[in-house]
C-alpha cells in the first residue's frame, strides 16, 4: 500500500462520522476526508473545537461538514441511540466511522488509580466505540456493497497491544478495544460493512504531549504521516480489507 496516492475524489459522495475530530489525528483526517470529497460529520466535547475545525474544511473547498457534540463519558445508550437517530434523519445512510475519540489523564501506578478512573476509561476507549458502531450498523450497511462497503477504523494504541507498566486503565482499556475489534471484525466477516485498527505509535499528538511532556515533538511522526493509511482505508480501495491490525505510519 505504501507509497499510497489516493485520488482526488476518493471519498466523493460519502458521509463520514470522525470521533476526536476536533484536535490531534482526528481533526487532521476530517480535513483530510473532506479534502477528498466526504461530508465530514464532526464529533467531539469540545463545541470550539469542532466549529474551527468546520471552518478550515469550508476554507479548503470541502463539502459542508456536520457538527455532534457529545461528551463520550457522560453518554448512554439514549444518547448514542439520539445521535444515530441524527445521522439517519439527516443522510439516510454512513459511510464510514473513524473513531479517534480517547480518554487518557497520566501515568500513574496502579495502586493510584481508582474505579471511577477506570469506568471513564472503559467507557471512551472500548464502550463508546462499540455503542457507536451498533446504533450505526443500519446506516453503515445502507452504505451498499462492494466499492461502497462501509469502512470503520479503530485508532488502537501501542501500549494497549504490549501493555507496560504505570500506563494502568488506559492500556487496559485499550487492550479491551483490540479484543471487542477482533470480536466485530469476525461478526461482520460477511457483511458489508469492513473493520479495521490502526496503532500510530508514537506521534505528535495531545496524548503524547502528556506522557512525554519535554519530547522534542519535530522529531516525532506527525498525524499527517498517517493520512495516506486514513485514507486508503476508508476508501474504495480497501474494499476487500477487514479484520486487519496495522501498526505505525508506514
């Protein structure tokens, strides 16, 4: 896949839902979708964020985008059954998720960490994605067949896939995505829709800026090192690639 070039239009004519899109690799692949013709529908806590976000999409000449907020830890089923209600009124069908959204606060031991700290954690990085894609199965599978199946792709991290010490509930949560991810990708071996997980590794993100807080970030890959692999598969291309695990930016 790699050197990959997508086409111009690559994503023309698709509805895309981005979770985290208002900051790190999240905002950066909206853009990026939008630059190759997807409506971008824009998901995050932050209303700011999402709203400059919305604003450099409509700068570059993409289609209008569509803004969601919604705080992923505070929700439930009412509010992810809300949300899909939203997408299905106003488009009658998705055509691919990317969920960037994640909780992280430090490192810590831990004999530090409490279950609050951990249910958060459970809730956004494994629960949430999850919840979304079943609310969304109809709409995804209303996407079509062949080069129109649906693609979803997880965001995994490398400390969930090797967990070490003093990375705790994240890593554990994380863990807890890879296995629900091997668990729907065999669910939908058959279906039209198509699921994938990316581990970035390290890169210039909010998240790194906390755990590695002096880092030289130039030196780090940055999220655009990973828009060709966003792109390829979410795209027509990948259309016969699912239940795979790629990890970096190569």
């Amino acid at each position: 896949m790699n050197p990959y070039t997508p086409a111009p239009d690559l994503l023309k004519n698709r509805t895309i839902l981005v979770t985290g899109a208002g900051q790190g690799l999240g905002r950066a692949a909206a853009i990026a979708y939008a630059r190759h013709g997807a409506t971008v529908i824009l998901l995050g806590r932050s209303v700011r964020k999402l709203e400059q976000v919305y604003d450099e999409i409509l700068a570059i000449g993409g289609p209008q985008p569509a803004i969601f907020p919604m705080d992923l830890a505070a929700s439930g089923d009412a509010h992810f059954d809300a949300m899909a209600e939203a997408i299905g009124y106003q488009f009658g069908r998705l055509d691919g998720i990317l969920h960037c959204a994640a909780a992280f606060e430090s490192l810590a031991p831990q004999a530090l960490e409490s279950v609050e700290d951990w249910m958060k954690l459970f809730k956004v990085n494994a629960a949430a994605p999850a919840a979304i894609n079943r609310v969304c199965a109809d709409y995804l599978a209303a996407s079509g067949v062949g080069d129109k199946s649906a693609g979803v792709i997880l965001v995994g991290e490398s400390h969930g896939h090797q967990p070490v010490a003093y990375w705790g509930g994240f890593a554990v949560s994380k863990a807890a995505l890879e296995a629900y991810f091997r668990v729907q990708a065999d669910e939908w071996a058959d279906s039209p829709m198509r699921i994938n997980l990316i581990i970035p590794g390290p890169i210039n993100s909010p998240q790194r800026a906390k755990t590695h807080p002096g880092e030289a970030k130039d030196n780090l890959p940055q999220p655009d090192d990973l828009l060709p692999r966003l792109l390829y598969l979410m795209g027509p291309d990948s259309a016969d690639v699912r239940g795979r695990i790629f990890e970096g930016c190569d």
